[in-house]
C-alpha cells in the first residue's frame, strides 16, 4: 500500500471515531484497533493525534467546499440554495458527536483555526452572496442587514451544537439545527418568498 493510501486509510477511519465519540475520548490505540493496523505504522505517518485531527479537519473543509460550490451553482434559486446547503449539512450533523466541536476548541487549536477560518471565509461569503441573491430574485427582504444576518447564521449553526443550550440526550442536532433554518428564512424572505418555501416543504412531503 502506497503512502497516500495508508495516510487516507488512518484518516477515514480516525474520522470515523472522532464523528461517533468526539475527539477526546480516542486514543492512537483506539485507532490502531478500528483499523486493524499497528500503532507503530500510524506513528510512522501521523506524529501525534493532533497531526490527525488536523489532516481529518482540512480534508472535511475540502469536502465542503467542493460540495457547496456546486449547491450554489446548480440552485435555481435563493431559497433551494440555502435548503440544498442545509441539507447537505443534515447527513453531517446526524452523524457528529456534539462533543467533537468542544474537544476541538479546547484539545487541537490549530484545527480549531482552520474551522474558525472557514466560517469566516467561505461559510459567511457564501451565505453573504445568497442573501445578494435572494434580495436579487425578490426572495429575501431589501431592508435585511446583510453583513449583520450573515454572520447571526453562521453562529446559529454553533449554537446549535452547544450541550448546554442543547443537550443531545433531549434534542437531536439535526431537528435543531432545521428548525433554526426554517426560523431565519421565515424571517428575511418576503410573502413571494415564503410561498416558496411552502412549496419546496410540500414537495418534500410529498417524496
């Protein structure tokens, strides 16, 4: 097995572990164990647990980024955009363990970084540009704050995985997180574009 191809084989499944558990509570043993692979051969690769946590961070954002791109693109509108986005994110969030955004903060700063850089970067741009659509299409209200909602949606998105506001033994991350969707579109679409998103959401029921 080449290089490239033992390094992604300890990524997925370190991924794999840290998406079902959090971070915290993995150990290299943990991983070697998954992976049916000494740990002597993931040091050879990886220098510590950090250095994963770190490479598993940077291929998820690619990920991302890839996947929302096309999202927008192929959106035929504001509104479909911004479900599509969040239905993209709903497979994520049902498969994330909520501690694994606070053991990253806390244990593996430098990845914390990268994630921090992305929501200010791509996250908040992209949603900046669809509200610019939405306005664009007669979707979204003229008199919104752009730079202000941007930003109160992307936050959304963190608080909903905070255990304290949520906790995941009474909530389920994905019910929340839709339901704070559905409150922000409700509260910058106008009446043209809440019809809209009553029709998606009967399409949708009706599949």
């Amino acid at each position: 097995m080449k290089i490239d191809e033992v390094d992604d084989k300890i990524i997925v499944g370190a991924r794999e572990l840290f998406y079902r558990h959090g971070i915290r509570s993995i150990t290299m043993d943990d991983i070697a164990k998954h992976l049916s692979m000494s740990k002597k051969t993931i040091y050879r690769h990886f220098s510590d647990k950090d250095s994963i946590v770190s490479r598993c961070c940077h291929m998820e954002l690619e990920k991302r980024v890839c996947s929302f791109d096309q999202i927008a693109d192929n959106a035929p509108d504001a509104i479909s955009e911004l479900i599509g986005l969040m239905k993209d994110m709903g497979g994520m969030f049902a498969e994330i363990n909520p501690n694994l955004f606070y053991d990253m903060q806390k244990h593996h700063l430098g990845a914390w970084k990268m994630m921090t850089d992305f929501k200010e970067k791509k996250i908040m741009k992209m949603v900046e540009s669809n509200l610019l659509r939405g306005i664009r299409e007669g979707l979204y209200r003229k008199d919104i704050n752009i730079q202000v909602l941007s930003r109160l949606r992307v936050y959304q998105v963190d608080m909903g995985f905070n255990p304290d506001m949520f906790s995941p033994s009474k909530y389920n991350i994905k019910d929340v997180q839709l339901a704070m969707l559905d409150h922000f579109m409700h509260g910058i679409t106008t009446i043209k574009g809440h019809k809209l998103i009553n029709k998606y959401k009967q399409v949708e029921e009706e599949d």
